[in-house]
C-alpha cells in the first residue's frame, strides 16, 4: 500500500541512531615482542581499566580529527595519520548501550613512544606474552586488537618494514628478525632474502660487525 501524497517524509529522527566511537590499535615492536600500546582509563565507566586509547565522535566531528584527538588526550601521542582499519557493529559490545567503533590502527617507532610511556597511565602489552590482559580489555577492544594484529602481519608479509620500525640502515637478518616478531613465527633465511632484496636499496656499505659477522647494510625504497 503506497503512502498518501499528503504524508510527510521521514525524518533522519525517525531512526534509531548508534552512538559512534574511534578506537585505535596503535601497535610497535619493543623488548623482541610486537606490543599495542594500552592506556588506563578516566572515566567512571571501567575506571582505571586498561583499554585501547578511543573517544566519542562529537557533532559535526570527522573521524579522523575524533582519532588524532583521542591519542594526544588520552596517549600524549601527536603528528601520526593513523589508518581506518574495520567497524566494529556488534550491538552488545558495549554495556553502556549501542555504540559503533570505527576502529583505526596505526605502527609507530617505539622511539616516537617514549614520551608518552613516560605516563603512569599509558603502556604496552605483549601480543603474545600478555593474551589474558588483551582478552579483558573491554569494549570489544580485544577484538580490534587481533584484527590489527591480523591487519600488520598481512602488511608485513608483503613489504620489508612499511612501518619504519627499523633505524636504517639495516642488515638483512635484523630485517628478518622484525618480521619474525611481527609474524610471530621463524621464516625460511633464504626464501626472505630472495623476497625482500628486490623491494630494498643497497647502501654499498658494511655493517661494522659488532651485533654479528658484518654484512650487507640496506634501505627501504621509497615508492
């Protein structure tokens, strides 16, 4: 049965709305170990929790500008451009009511961490070495977590350091020694050499031995 003519359009008001939130994985490798920074929160709700850093979208609020807000307030973190990485939608997966994540991920230096590690309120969790602590995050914040985990690895996978984790220049084992972390397992020595040296720019120069016999020092190329 078509509307009358004579009945008013629906208004956006007529909808059930979400409240919308960012969420940011921001992931780094420290102590041999790939590591999402975690800060503790100041809100009533889940008080002195960990969590990944996030914040409401506020009115006219571009997602973007929501993110970089929430890392310098609740991070001290400042001058990234982090990537949207998937929209979190499960009804329940805050207790407060029906709020939709727009998750982001971002890989950073631990040098560019230092300053806001220095802050009882921020740290970092082992991926691998703290799972019970990321599987209590709340929010659904372990969710987004594994998937930016799945998200690096698959990034890692395709190019030498897309993360500039590394100081350059490097030698090619240190280059495979990030990425055994970063995956999470051991990689074939020479399957990984014949991968990544067509993606890396010979420097021509000589690692000075002191970390290993010296060999071959490399940069990223820049595409």
């Amino acid at each position: 049965m078509k509307a009358s003519k004579n009945t008013p359009a629906p208004s956006l008001l007529d909808y059930p709305r979400p409240s919308v939130a960012v969420d940011t994985a921001v992931l780094t490798v420290a102590d041999g170990a790939l590591q999402v920074l975690l800060v503790r929160r100041g809100e009533e709700h889940h008080h002195g929790e960990w969590a990944l850093p996030g914040t409401f979208l506020r009115e006219r609020e571009r997602l973007a500008d929501a993110v970089l807000r929430s890392l310098r307030e609740k991070a001290g973190i400042s001058g990234r451009v982090p990537r949207q990485l998937h929209v979190f939608d499960d009804p329940e997966r805050d207790d407060r009511g029906w709020v939709l994540s727009v998750a982001h991920v971002d890989v950073v230096p631990l040098a560019e961490l230092e300053e806001a590690l220095k802050s009882d309120g921020v740290r970092l969790a082992s991926v691998a070495g703290e799972p019970e602590l990321i599987a209590g995050l709340p929010y659904g914040h372990a969710e987004i977590a594994a998937k930016a985990v799945e998200w690096i690895r698959a990034t890692y996978a395709e190019a030498p350091d897309p993360g500039a984790l590394l100081d350059e220049p490097f030698t090619l084992k240190e280059l495979r020694d990030l990425h055994e972390v970063v995956a999470g397992r051991s990689l074939m020595r020479d399957t990984f050499r014949r991968f990544m040296e067509p993606q890396l720019a010979g420097t021509g120069r000589m690692s000075d031995g002191t970390r290993g016999r010296p060999s071959r020092l490399w940069r990223r190329v820049v595409r």
